[in-house]
C-alpha cells in the first residue's frame, strides 16, 4: 500500500463538513478528512464545494448596504489595529 499524499490546493480546501485536512487515497481514489473522518469522492468534494459557495453567495446577496458597511468598517478597524502592532 502506497503512503497517502497530502491534498492541498489553492483557494477553498479542507473538509467542507469542518474544514480538517484532506488526505487522498490513491488506491480507493477519495479523500478522507483527518479531523472528522468523512470520506468523499472527487464528485462529492466537489458538489459539497459548489453547495458551500451558493450558501455563501445567498447569503451576501441578502445583507442590506447597512450591514454591509459596518462589516467593512468593523473588518477596517481590526485591520489598522494589527498595524500598530507590527
């Protein structure tokens, strides 16, 4: 049996049920999550994906300007706090 291969990729990785790391299997051709054990197939990683991203986009389609702006401001805030300390 071949050792498994770390799988890391740019952008959106990690377990999508709890974002561990991701191992791949080349024998059985899926990837097993470390922390939760959920096993997926590149089919199911990818559809898991796809769903987490719509979620994501419905769910900034609906703040309102309002809400937004204090995210931005909030998000602003931390950001120059972490400027001072560097």
């Amino acid at each position: 049996m071949r050792p498994q291969r770390v799988w890391r990729r740019r952008g959106p990785s990690g377990c999508p049920e709890c974002g561990g790391l991701l191992l791949y299997d080349r024998d059985t051709k899926t990837y097993t999550c470390q922390s939760c054990g959920r096993v997926y197939t590149r089919e199911e990683l990818a559809e898991a994906r796809r769903r987490i991203a719509e979620e994501i986009k419905q769910a900034i389609a609906q703040e309102t300007g309002e809400e937004r702006e204090q995210y931005y401001r909030e998000y602003l805030k931390w950001y120059l706090s972490g400027e001072k300390e560097r």
